[in-house]
C-alpha cells in the first residue's frame, strides 16, 4: 500500500469472510490518495468500503 508520491503506508490487515479490514498504524492525512493491490484476491462485487 502507498500513498500517490509512492511513499509506503503501514497498515495491518485482516480477512474476516468476505471483508478485508485495513487497519493504519498511522494517521492519514485527510485527503491523501491511496494505492492498495489486491495480490491473490478474488473479488464477486464491493459491498461497501469503510476508512477507519
């Protein structure tokens, strides 16, 4: 995961059936963009997506 510069974002990450839980060690800076690769995922729709 990184942020648009490329700059790498820390974050914890966990599989709870079909949701993915991001978790940032860090605050991020209201209005950052961020990259996340989905490696060996498969994915049938997005339900929701939730920032905490």
């Amino acid at each position: 995961m990184n942020d648009h510069s490329g700059r790498e974002i820390n974050a914890n990450v966990s599989v709870n059936g079909s949701q993915i839980i991001l978790m940032f060690t860090q605050p991020i800076t209201p209005g950052t963009k961020i990259n996340i690769e989905l490696n060996d995922i498969r994915r049938t729709g997005v339900q929701r997506i939730a920032l905490v």
